[in-house]
C-alpha cells in the first residue's frame, strides 16, 4: 500500500486501490462462508449417517447384520460364515435378516475363550 501511495500524486489512485482491496477482502470471506455453508449439509449428513451407523441400541431384540457386527465387533463376513456354520442363528423378515438378542448372546457364551494368565482377572 505504501508504494501506491508514494507513487501517487493527488492520492484518489490510493483510495481507489485501498477501497477495491478491501472488496475484494469482503468478497473473499463471504465466498469462504458461503463455501462452509455449501458444505455443512453434506458434511452433517456424513457425521449423522457415521453415528447411526455406529450407534446399536442397547436395549433392541434384534439386529440387522451391520448392527450385529458393530455391537459385537466382528466383520461382515465373520457373520456370514458363522451364520452358514449354523452356529449363529438368523430370522427372515422379508428380505431383511435379523438376529435376536438371545441368539447373539448365546453365539458369544459358546466362542472358545483364552484362559487368563496367572495373576490376571477377567
């Protein structure tokens, strides 16, 4: 700016330059925000989708598959082969799969557990 300035006889070229570079300054954090605001929708269906998909409730009688496997911690596939090996059983609902609560828990009680070493609690 102070170039501008001294390059400038009678001062209106400065007040032009300073007055264009604070719109554009305007114009830059507004388009910033309108930006952010473009995204937030986006970026809140993601975080929303994230949590539901993560989130199992605890006091449910089923579970579809993904929600078996987020509460138990296993991988779609692990389910699937465990379902085919007839140790975890399934309902049909429609085209929806579904495991009960009890049988969830009984496939847990019936996995081979490791002995805890000596000196260790469970």
């Amino acid at each position: 700016m102070n170039k501008y300035l001294s390059d400038n006889a009678d001062g209106l070229d400065a007040v032009a330059i300073n007055s264009a570079d604070s719109k554009r300054r305007r114009n830059a954090k507004r388009s910033a925000q309108e930006a952010a605001s473009a995204l937030y929708p986006e970026i809140r269906a993601a975080i929303e989708a994230a949590v539901k998909r993560l989130y199992v409730d605890p006091n449910a009688e089923s579970f579809s598959i993904e929600a078996f496997c987020a509460r138990y911690g296993v991988g779609r596939q692990l389910a699937y082969d465990e379902i085919n090996a007839g140790r975890l059983v399934i309902k049909k609902a429609g085209r929806r799969t579904l495991i009960g609560r009890a049988d969830a828990e009984r496939w847990l009680e019936r996995l081979p557990g490791k002995p805890a070493a000596s000196g260790e609690t469970a």
